[in-house]
C-alpha cells in the first residue's frame, strides 16, 4: 500500500453513504474526535443532505456514490440493507487505492453475499461491521457524537480481510468511543435475531394486532408507561427493519419459531391455570433480567 | 349513613392492605395531599411494614386484616389478586359502619366475585378500582408520592355500589393526583389484558426464550438500549402477574390468541420473503404508535 495510511492514523477523507441516525452520528463523534479530515455525505433524501451540512454533520454531499467516495480513504455504509447490492455495484471501480470500506448493517451474512456478487469477490479492503446501537429516531436531526459512546461494535472480518483493513475499521469505531469486539459472520446473525430483530418483530406485531382491534380507541387510551416503553421500537423506521428482516430470514424466522413454541406453552399454562408453571417462567425471567442490568 | 363523612370530606383513617409500589405510593399522596388523618398499614412482610413506618407511609402497622381496618373509614386493597379472597374474608364483619372499600387490582371480574362469594352479595360501600399506573419496582421502597399525578384510575362501581362509596373513591384519586374515569367491569378487562397483560406475558415469554437459548450468555451480553426498555416489565412482581393471568385468564388468553395469530401471518410474511406485506405491518404500527404518543 504506497503512501497509504497506517492503521492508527486519522481518516483523511470520510464517506458516510447514508447520513441518518447511525451514519450522522459517527461523522459527529469522529469529527468530535478530530479523528477525519474531510465528511462527504451521500443520500437520496435531498432535504436530509441538506439539512446534515447546516447542521455541520458533513462538509458536503454528492448524490451518487461514486462521486462521493471519490478519493475518500473511509467508507461507510450507514444505508437500509435493501440498497446495499446497489451501492456496491456504484462504488465498484470507483474507490481510491486506499480505500477502507465496512458498514453499519444489522444483518452481515447478507451484507458478504451482496459485496461478492458486486466484486466477485471478498475484497480484502471490506470489513463488514455492525455498531450495537440505534434509537427509534431516525434520520440525521435525530444523530448525536455520543451515540457510540461505551456501546459495542461488532466486526465480522473474513479471511479474506486485509489486517490494514481491519485496524483501521477498529481504530475508526474506537475513536467515536465503542468497544469494538470481532465474531463470526453466523454467530452475529444468530444472535443479534434474537436480542434485536426478534423484540422488534414482536413490538411491530403487538401494536398493529391492537390496533386492528375494535375496541383500539379504548385500547390505547388506558395503555400505561409500560406500554410505552415496551412499543418504543416498534417506532423504528419501517423500511429499514423490513429490510433487515428480510435480509437476515433465516435467524429471525428461527428466533420467531422458538417464541412462538414458548408463548403456546406459556398461553397454555395460562389456560389451563397453571399457577406453578406460569410462575415459575415468570420468575426465571424476572431472574435472567435483573442479573442482566444489575448495576 | 348517620354521620358518615361526605364524599369530598378527608378520610379520617386509611387503611391500606399491601403496603408496595400501589399502596405506599397512595399512602404518600393522600398524606401530601392533608386528604387523611392516621394512616394503618396491614401486610404479610413484617420488614416491608417495618420500613413504611420508618419511611413515614404508614403510622402503624398491624399484620391482621381486621384488626388494620378497625375504625377505618376507607380501606383499601393492594395486594396481589391471589390473595384477595382471603383478605376480604378477614374484614368481614370487622369493617367499621361508615367504611368505604375499594382495591388497586389489575383485573376486575376475579375481584367482584370474590367480594360477592365472601360477602354473599355486593356490599353497596365496595368500589371497585384499578389505578392505571406501577412500574416494575415493588415494594414500600418503590413508593412515590407522584405515581399518580395525571395517571388514569378506573372504577367500575356496580348497580349495588352506592353513590357515597363510589363519591368517596372518586375523591381520594383525584387528591391523590389521578383522572378518574368508570367503566364496565368486563370492557375494563378487555382493554387491560390487550394493553397491560399481553405485553407483560410477551416481555416474560421473550426473556425466558432468550434465557433457555444455548448462546444465552453471548445474547444477552449484546443487548442494547431497545431490549432494555423493551423488557423491563419483565422486571415486575412474578406473583402479582402470576395473579393477574390466573385472574383476567378469558381476556388474557383471547389476546394472546389474537397476537399469537397474528404474528403467524407476520412470520410467514417474513419466511417468504414478501417485504410488502411486512413493511405494510411495520408501517401500520409505526402510525398507531407515533400517533398515540403524539406530543
């Protein structure tokens, strides 16, 4: 790599393709870091690019994102996964020489597959990532420099993956201060359908089911700050979690089958008054939260 | 009623039966308020009673329901719906002449047929009550004088309940903070077993899946903010939900039912991979909730 930048090195020249939430708020911290010099945003909302200059978010955008990534040393995709495969194909033959490129997807199974098709390869300067964090805002006024701050980020580099690649990925995601841990492409997939995609099926489901009850206005009208809180995701930007649904089919389709067998056996107990049985999933759960968030 | 006190008059002697979130929580405000002169607290743990007296919840304490609501002229019930039966088998014949009584269960059916096979009938000074308010803290520690500030109580008196017991009650939730609004008995536990009582059976079916999961550890440790909030009430008191299941168990397994059905059509939309039927379910609940939580 002539003249390219070492791995603990500031970003030259950052591309944020999709200056949303997660995308907005990674320009913030790492401008916030002194970590980049200059933040190219891309997008096909037009008031939303906008809207990230007035804001300082990006210094400019382009719409299309080889002109975007022109030069740029770092590039993130920070898109729906359903317009992953085309941004590649844009990017395809358009990347300076020493380009990093990784992405903030939900799903990485589907992310590898998509950039194979495109390259026909795994190219060694692709390190697929995921930032565990997000709120149901979305969209570049919901971004904050501190989104990051103490969160996880996973990467789930290949074999193919260059350790230049890698570093500067890590180094890049440690700066807007996450912990940055590695893990198999699967095993992210497996378990991030169970502790994310998993919870906000459910969440979409439970409101749309109340919703299409007669008695809805009555419905909503009692609900308490439980509810509130337990539908917060279920305000999540819809396109986006289509597409990771979709995208990451078969863990989510796993994680639904392995509720749905659990809540028949619960909604039996139930049924049937099974006190015992009820209760003691009740405290098993209670049990298994509370040792998860004791502070 | 020879010289009973009238509806907007201060309650001379409280009596509250639990003294947690609900009924410590009450306590406060009613004092707060200068809505009550001596306030006796009756329960089963000595060491929660104990603290509510250190606290100054309570006056005094006394572990016999009967003895707790000598010369009460409001008694109130905050234990958990299990435990109701027994309770008001204490009182019979032990409530002073001028005693109103009234409850904080989550469901209300269990509860009238509960005070009529105890009492042989509806006592007219019965209000039923259900305050639209709780966290998944419990206990006197949990208490708050603020709970219900601008919450929603219901009530939902019956032909036999007088309008004295139901004026009384009416006035005590609303010094106490709440809007105070009456409802059928059985349309309250419709609508609370949709907006309380599924959630909750979710929150605890999701945790307990996830907590039998091989990769357990592994998936909870990349939980983020969503699944927090998300499962927080899988936090709340087991045997009070345990209760509250057993209790409003038509309601809650015909909600359970309807999720369950409809999220099998939502999953099936998933595993064909049909993103216009998922992400019109994702929509339609994103605009059920936005709107309901419009500010």
């Amino acid at each position: 790599m002539n003249g390219a930048p070492a791995a603990m090195d500031p970003i030259r020249r950052l591309c944020v393709i999709g200056v949303g939430l997660i995308g907005g708020s990674l320009a913030r911290a790492l401008r916030a870091a002194g970590h980049c010099g200059e933040i190219v945003g891309c997008g096909r909302g037009l008031h939303n690019l906008q809207r990230a200059v007035e804001l300082g978010v990006i210094d400019r955008f382009e719409t299309d994102p080889a002109v975007a990534a022109r030069g740029a040393d770092m590039v993130v995709l920070s898109v729906p996964l359903g317009a992953f495969r085309s941004v590649f194909a844009a990017l395809l033959n358009h990347l300076a020489d020493d380009a990093v490129v990784t992405d903030a997807g939900s799903a990485k199974q589907c992310v590898v597959d998509d950039v194979r098709s495109v390259f026909g390869m795994i190219p060694p300067f692709f390190v697929p990532g995921h930032p565990i964090s997000g709120t149901e805002q979305s969209g570049v006024d919901a971004s904050f420099a501190e989104l990051f701050q103490g969160r996880r980020v996973i990467l789930t580099p290949l074999a193919e993956t260059s350790g230049h690649a890698h570093g500067r990925v890590q180094t890049m995601w440690t700066r807007a201060g996450a912990d940055v841990v590695d893990m198999g492409v699967r095993h992210h997939d497996e378990v991030l359908a169970a502790t994310s995609h998993l919870p906000h099926v459910l969440a979409y489901s439970l409101v749309d089911t109340l919703a299409r009850m007669d008695d809805r206005a009555e419905i909503f009208r009692y609900a308490a700050g439980g509810f509130r809180d337990f539908t917060r995701i279920a305000s999540s930007d819809p396109v986006m979690w289509r597409d990771i649904c979709l995208a990451n089919r078969e863990p989510v389709v796993a994680a639904l089958d392995a509720f749905g067998q659990n809540l028949g056996l619960l909604a039996d107990a139930i049924r049937e008054g099974d006190g015992e049985r009820v209760l003691s999933v009740f405290e098993h759960s209670k049990r298994s939260r509370d040792n998860l968030y004791r502070e």
